[in-house]
C-alpha cells in the first residue's frame, strides 16, 4: 500500500469517527429533548391556560438607578422586554447575535409557528413576542416542529435550529 493509500485510508476512518460521533451526539440531544418535553408537559398540567388577559396583565419591573453626566441619580422604572422587542431592537441596530444562533428571523419565525399552533386562544405575534421571556419561542418552536412531523429523526442540526 502507498503513502497515498494510507493516507486517504487513514482520512476515511477519521471521517467515519466523526459520523459516529455527530450521530451519538444527535441521539443525545434527542434523548434530551425527549426528557425536557416529558418534565414540561407534566409541569404544564398543573398550570393555568395561556390567555391574552394574562398576556396584557403581566409585567415583571425593578427600580433601578441612573447616573447623569453631572453626577447627579435618580431612579427609573425598567420592565422585561419580551422576545420579539429584543428582536426588534437587534434589528433596529443592525446587529445579530451569531454566538447564539439568534436573529429576528429566527424569533419571528418562532413566533409565526407557535401563533398559529396554540389552541383555544387567538394570539398575534406581536403579542407573543412582547410578553415571552428570551428563548422561550425556541423550546416552542422545537417541540411545535416535532409534534408536526417536522423533527421526526434525531439530527444534531434541527435540534440546534432553534437552541
């Protein structure tokens, strides 16, 4: 056998580890999202539905204090924005957060799938996006996508779509 032929052997067999690998590690991050569906479905059963009087009526707020340029403080009234005014803001910046696989495209699509596959209630996307806590549409959207046939095979890729 060549220095060619061992080197190309030696490639495939590396390639082939690295198959083995990517699949072991999609079969976890399956098993994964197997478990966290499973607690949160049971965890869900003992919670109230999802209604947009709820929606409109909640707001999670702390004082805060701010320092002028002249040293002098005073208080300010901060809330928690929800999802899609985070996205709204990334995009009015220009800026997409890669680090995280998040951008207003992936938020809004989220919030697109989970408006229309919520039951018994009407809810936009806007007020979806304004009240869900950051990351919370992509769980949604994760298990929205299985449920629909969408993410039947375990693959690493799918699953980190949305994470």
């Amino acid at each position: 056998m060549s220095e060619k032929e061992r080197r190309l052997l030696k490639q495939a067999e590396a390639e082939k580890e690295r198959v083995e690998a990517e699949k072991e590690r999609a079969k976890k991050l399956w098993e994964k999202l197997e478990d966290e569906v499973k607690r949160d479905t049971e965890a869900a059963k003992r919670l109230a539905p999802l209604t947009k009087a709820i929606l409109l009526g909640t707001q999670q707020t702390e004082i805060a204090t701010v320092t002028l340029i002249d040293g002098s403080k005073y208080q300010v009234k901060i809330r928690a924005l929800g999802e899609g005014e985070i996205a709204e803001a990334q995009e009015a910046a220009g800026l997409n957060i890669p680090e995280i696989g998040v951008t207003p495209r992936h938020v809004k699509f989220q919030h697109a799938l989970f408006s229309r596959a919520i039951m018994g209630e009407t809810l936009s996307t806007e007020e979806i996006g304004g009240k869900l806590r950051f990351g919370e549409s992509a769980k949604l959207a994760t298990r929205i996508l299985r449920l629909s046939g969408y993410l039947s095979s375990p693959s690493a890729e799918a699953i980190d779509l949305f994470r």
